[in-house]
C-alpha cells in the first residue's frame, strides 16, 4: 500500500509571509501528530546534491572488503565508520539486519566536557578516496541547516517560544549514515530484514534515498504503506526523544525495509540535541543516556 503521508512545501513553511504559509503548517500538524512521518519538497536537497552524495557513498562501498575493514567500527568502541554485514539489530525478535552501513558523527568544535563521551569520538575516514571526508561533511553541515530549520517549524505548530531548540542543539549529538543494503537472497527467512520494524531513537531524521523503494511505515490505520518519494523529495520523520519532549503530541512511528533483488541506498541523517539535554522532565530522561543505552543495544560491537 502507497503512503499517503502529507508533502510540505519547504519553502513556503520557511516564509511566515507567504499566503500560504498557516495551510502549510496545517498539513504539517497533520503529519506530525498523526503518521511520524512527511515528504519535504523545495529542500537545499536537490537533485544535484542528492546524485553527488550518493555517488560519493558508493564510491565507499564499492571498495575491496579489506579497504573497509581500515574503517571498520568493530575495531573501536564508538559507531564511527564502516559497520559490516549484519553489524547492527534494530530488533531483537528479528536476525540482525542485512545491510551495510557507515557512520559520521560531528565534526566541528565539541564542547570540552562531551570530548571523552563515545557518542562524541572522531570520525575515520578512508584513506583510499581523498576528498570523501569534505562532501560527507558538507552534507552533514546541511543535513543541520535543515534540521534546524524543521524544528523552527515545531515550535510554530507547538506554540513554544521561538528558539526553544537554540541552545539544546548546540552540540548536537547528530548521527549521518549511509545504509548499503544489498540485493536480497532467496534463503533469506521472514525474520530477515534490511531494517526491522523500529522507531528512530533520536529526534528528528532527514532521509534520502535512492531509486529502489523499500521503505515502509505504520499508518493511522496500523497498516505499512510503502513510501515513494519524488525525485527530489526528502523524507522527515520523528523519533522517540521528540515524541517524550512533546508529550506525545509527536509522533514516533515504527518503520521498516525488507529488501528486494536490486541494491539499495538511503542515507539517513539523525539529528538529536546535545548530550545534557533532559528531554522528559516527568521520567528526568537525559537525551545522552537515552541515546547511549540504546546505541550499545542495537550494534553488535557494542552488545558483545
């Protein structure tokens, strides 16, 4: 079944002066609130950017096992750089997950005391492709932009003060990835996915994806819908930290990709606040603590 998940106009939701800027964040309450889930058109994500940083990450990809394995996040005690076959289990009543994936984290000035905190550690980069780093970063650096854009837009559908998210993403925590997912095996059991069903654990995430659909979500009425988005559409969604900090009011929606016979890539960007931001007051949730002990449930390395 094909989603019906609301498309918003990012440029007009950016513009507090465009006619129709109140019926796009009716939409975008919409999504919010009752799918986890929109597709975000007119983004600084266009076509250009989206063909290079795809071209970028399977450049990474395509290369000899025993290149990746210099970059191999087993060999650390952090989730930066490459994650082999089966490194990661989003859900423990399904097999780990059947992709490959590679992990950044921030790259710009920490602040001194997250330093030593894991989910802060440096990046490694391969050696073999020189100019990876820079376009894996200026990606990251515009993931940011419009995160932080997306979130000025809560806080007009949520009626908090403007700047509310400011100073609690100074430092963010945020995590860019490429999933590698490639073409599935007829042995495969229904217990193997490229991702089981899961909720993102962060904030907010940016998706782009490539040509080959495969990602699904559970709709309102508790059915997967397949999401397709055009060309040059990005896919945002909410996860559990958003759906705590707004008392519910966000939604965090379980999704899931089962794979097909093509490869696929998508590239999620996850932007979650820094490590001291308490995102529940009630329970006293420290978004550092949350997002560690999930973390070091869900990678192998860190699990063993």
């Amino acid at each position: 079944m094909q989603s019906k998940i609301p498309t918003i106009d990012y440029k007009i939701i950016s513009n507090h002066l465009d006619p129709s800027f109140n019926d796009e964040l009716d939409k975008f309450n919409l999504a919010i609130s009752h799918y986890g889930f929109l597709l975000l058109k007119n983004t600084p994500i266009d076509k250009k950017v989206k063909t290079n940083i795809l071209k970028t990450y399977k450049e990474f990809f395509y290369l000899p096992l025993e290149q990746k394995n210099k970059v191999n996040m087993a060999l650390t005690s952090s989730n930066r750089g490459w994650g082999a076959p089966r490194g990661e289990q989003v859900n423990p009543e399904y097999n780990p997950d059947y992709k490959e994936i590679f992990d950044t984290g921030p790259h710009n000035k920490i602040k001194d005391e997250f330093k030593e905190l894991t989910y802060y550690s440096k990046n490694l980069w391969p050696e073999q492709l020189p100019f990876f780093e820079k376009k894996i970063n200026d990606y990251y650096d515009l993931c940011t932009q419009v995160g932080m854009n997306v979130l000025s837009f809560i806080e007009h559908s949520l009626n908090l003060s403007e700047k509310f998210f400011r100073d609690k993403f100074e430092y963010p925590m945020s995590l860019l990835r490429c999933n590698y997912y490639p073409p599935r095996k007829s042995l495969l059991s229904n217990k193997d996915y490229g991702i089981a069903p899961h909720t993102d654990y962060g904030c907010l995430t940016i998706l782009l994806t490539d040509d080959n659909p495969g990602l699904e979500i559970k709709n309102p009425s508790d059915e997967w819908e397949l999401v397709l988005p055009k060309e040059e559409e990005i896919i945002v969604n909410f996860g559990d930290m958003l759906e705590f900090w707004s008392n519910e009011k966000i939604k965090a929606t379980s999704h899931r990709v089962f794979g097909n016979s093509d490869e696929r890539f998508s590239i999620p960007f996850f932007f979650n606040p820094q490590y001291d931001t308490i995102i529940s007051k009630k329970d006293n949730i420290i978004a550092g603590e949350y997002l560690s002990k999930k973390y070091d449930s869900t990678y192998s390395h860190k699990m063993k």
